[in-house]
C-alpha cells in the first residue's frame, strides 16, 4: 500500500494528518503488516496533554505489546472509540477507519521533525 | 540480537522465504512465526487444516532390547507398556521434581522415536547421554530429519490420497510407518492444537517436495500453511502445557497439572520421590486457566492477585477465537487462588483486571 501523499510521518511508524488546529493520528500500513493481528488497542484518555514522540498507549497484537508513540505533541480531544469493540479496523484500514486519537496541536511547529510521504517510504522499505 | 546468520534453517527455510513468511530466531532455528496471519491460520486448524514445519525439534532414536526398561527410570509415564507404533507423552524431570523436558515417546518397529523441545535439545541430547546405558544406542537426528504437521478437521481427507497407510487404522496416538508421496515416512495420529491431524517424520531431503504437494493439492481445500504464532494459540486454547511457560526446571508436573503422565507404582525413576512429597503435601504453587474479564490481554510475567496479595503470575497468555475472543491465560498461582470459579485481578500497566479461574483446556473439539 503506498503512503497516502497528504499525511506526515514519524520514525516510529505513526501517521498525523493536519486538519487545521487539530491532527488526526493513526499507524501506517506498515506497521499494522509487522504487527500482525491486532487485538486491542490501548489510547490516551480524552483531556490529556501529550508530548511529541512520547509514549501514550500500547498497540497489543496476538503475540506481541508495542508501545505507542504520538508523532505530535497536544491535547487529546478525542479518541477512536471504535477500536475498543473492533481493534482489527487498524490492520484493515490504517489511515481511514483505523484512526487512533485526535489532538489539538500544541505547537505546529512541530510538524518540522515529521517525514514527507517520500521520505516515510524510504524508511518503510529499508 | 542473534545474527540471523548464526541460525540453523530447516529442510523447508526456502520454501518459507519463497512464500513470504515472517521468519524469528526459535530454539537456535530461523522459524516462520506467521505466513498470512496468526488468526487466519488458527482458522484454517480449527475449520480445515493448517501445515506446519517443526523440523526444529529434535529427533533422537533409540534401539536396543533393554531401551524401555532403561527410560522408564528417566521418565514419569509408563514406558514398557506401550503397544508397538503407539506414542506417549512423558516428561523427564530433574532429582527436584522440576522437568527437564516434556517429550513423545513413538515405539517403531525395531527402535523408538524420541521427539524432544528444540529448545531442549542439547541439554536432552547431553541428559541422555549422561545416563546412557551400554546397551541402548542414541542416534541424535536434529537438523537432518525434517518433521511435517498436517492438524485440523481436514487432515485425514487431505493426507489419504497421498500416503500408502490407511489412516483409518492409525489411531489417536499411534503410528505406522509407510510413505507420503512416495517417500518414507513415519505417520503419527499426534499433534499440539488440539485438533485431529498428523505428524510426518521425514527425511530432510524429502521435505520440501511433501510440503509443496500438500500445498499444492489441498490449497483449493483450505489447506494452509502455518507459523509458530498459530500454534502458540492453538496449544493454549487445547491447554497444552509449553516448554518454558507452564513447566520448567522448577515449575513440576504436578505443579502444571500433568498428574495423569506420572506413574508413582513405577518403582524408581528421577524425581520420583520429590514428585510423591510435593503430591502429598499439597501446598505447592499450580497451573490454572484464566478467562480475562476484559478486553486488555494478560501477558507472560504479570503478576496476578487476590484481592491484595499477590498470589502468583501468568505464565502464557493470548487472545483466543476459539474461547469467544476473549483473552485467555495460563498462571502459576497459589493452593487458596486455584479452585476454579476464584475470581483473581491480573495487574496490567499498573492496573487490575479481573479474571476467573477455570477448568483447562478452555478448548476442546467436538468428537
């Protein structure tokens, strides 16, 4: 799956789509394929200031817990309540109803350190 | 980190490259853990049939007169009476009770099949050798025979029309010797998923081109190939006990729940007399099944409480299709935490989860 064109991208394999003050985080396809089957996702409550690139919840597949890292710092204003009953929407479709929480950003700035879609892949297919 | 060039690779190590499995350092092997996905391919075990390689585990053989009479006093379970081409599990256990390793016994023709965890391979390979006796021969045959499971509903319609054995006569837990696509085999009714299914000791060379045919000619039937992550699920859901998990060196048979393995009329064999004290006393520390409250999965290590005090920790844990989707567990907990319907917390992340112990296995087929 190519990475969509109008998101940016962390390191740590997370999305963030910028839709004005706030972004909308999720994984990338890559990281749900080397997760494998997810069983539950654990989020940031509602109201919680979150720091970029901090760790803010776990992503749990069948085998394996992996830490999650947001790739923008803010305000947690909502979460994708979702995923509680159906957690297997993130291997499904990771940069749609796979969402994973929405911030209010803190500091656009922030947005500098993130990677293009082209220089994500890079990453991705090393 | 282990370079991946430091592993041995089995008979099949291109075969899962060329099919795009997901390879992991096991037991001193690179092993698939996963080909489509863990839970398609548990899917595929419990509804049709999933073909996995476990030519990581070691097979040692056994011949001479007195090799039954000589295991029995290194083993828990009944040796010698074993009819011939009938497999029994058994676990070799240390002076202290705990388990070296747990093992099938496979009485061939003229020798005996010892399968052991490859994880335990040498330290097996070395405890026999240690008490060998002059006139039993071991021959190790790790890495050099390969060894194919076929498990699940579909297995036997699967396998007949390739093999010169009439499944219909091997029974659960027996074997027969005779070939899979022309090439000799041992056909053992055995497996670790808790379905119907079978176990193809071949020779390395051979492999490959039984793993492909089946492949081939069953893919339309659902056949599929299948990781260790599969089978990780599979066993727990059948509560069948892992090597490392649910017994150890100090975790004992008794403690794990295998009292129906050890045979205490045997007059003498090792751990023997630590395994009737410990049976006796009844205070020891035991394997139960745990069903998560919630949907937050217990994992290996957590800790596991009632009410306030700890009282033990999880030994294995996963998500379970076959138990409702819910999260399941082994732990090893206390005698007063044990009794089945003893509602315990499961601390996750700094917070607890209730989960109650049940009977084991959380899965069984329908016969």
């Amino acid at each position: 799956m190519a990475q969509p064109a109008d998101l940016l991208y962390s390191k740590e394999h997370e999305w963030v789509k910028i839709e004005g003050e706030t972004a909308l985080v999720g994984i990338t396809d890559y990281a749900q394929n080397s997760l494998g089957d997810i069983v539950y996702v654990e989020l940031p409550r509602v109201g919680k200031q979150i720091d970029q690139f901090g760790n803010v919840g776990v992503v749990e597949s069948v085998k394996a817990v992996s830490d999650l890292f947001t790739p923008i710092g803010g305000e947690v204003v909502e979460i994708n309540g979702a995923l509680e009953n159906d957690p297997a929407a993130v291997n499904r479709d990771p940069y749609g109803a796979g969402w994973l929480f929405k911030v209010k950003l803190t500091n656009a700035g922030e947005t500098g350190n993130l990677l293009s879609a082209a220089d994500y892949e890079k990453i991705a297919t090393e | 980190m282990t370079a991946s060039t430091d592993l041995r690779r089995t008979a099949l190590h291109d075969d899962h490259a060329r099919m795009g499995a997901r390879m992991v350092p096991f037991a001193g092997f690179l092993m698939p853990v996963q080909y489509a996905g863990v839970l398609r391919e548990h899917d595929a075990v419990r509804h049709r049939a999933g073909l996995f390689d476990l030519s990581h585990m070691a097979q040692f053989v056994l011949e001479g007169e007195r090799v039954a009479e000589w295991a029995e006093t290194l083993t828990i379970n009944a040796v010698g009476s074993m009819k011939p081409m009938q497999a029994r599990y058994n676990i070799f256990c240390n002076a202290q009770g705990g388990a070296h390793d747990d093992t099938i016994f496979y009485r061939l023709d003229g020798r005996w099949l010892l399968v052991v965890n490859g994880a335990n391979a040498e330290k097996m390979w070395a405890h026999l050798q240690a008490n060998r006796a002059d006139d039993v021969r071991l021959t190790n045959l790790h890495g050099s025979r390969a060894l194919i499971a076929i498990q699940g509903p579909k297995s036997v319609e699967m396998l007949q029309p390739h093999t010169n054995v009439d499944l219909a006569n091997v029974k659960y837990y027996f074997c027969a010797e005779g070939s899979v696509y022309g090439h000799p085999a041992v056909i053992a009714r055995t497996g670790y998923t808790g379905e119907d299914g079978f176990e193809l000791f071949v020779d390395g060379e051979h492999a490959s081109e039984i793993w492909n045919a089946l492949l081939r000619d069953h893919a339309q039937d659902g056949l599929e190939a299948c990781g260790l992550g599969a089978r990780d699920v599979l066993r727990l859901e059948a509560g069948m006990p892992l090597y490392g998990h649910e017994l150890t060196e100090e975790i004992t048979p008794v403690q794990a729940g295998l009292q129906w393995a050890l045979k205490t009329a045997k007059p003498e064999f090792i751990g023997r007399n630590a395994l009737i004290e410990q049976m006796e006393r009844d205070d020891y520390a035991r394997v139960v099944g745990l069903v998560m409250e919630g949907r937050v999965p217990a994992r290996e290590g957590y800790k596991v409480f009632l009410g306030d005090r700890e009282v033990g920790e999880v030994r294995s844990g996963s998500m379970a299709p076959s138990v409702g989707g819910k999260n399941i567990a082994t732990a090893l907990v206390a005698k007063d935490a044990a009794t089945v319907g003893t509602v315990l917390a499961v601390e996750i992340r700094g917070a607890k989860h209730d989960a109650t112990v049940v009977q084991l296995p959380f899965y069984k087929r329908a016969k």
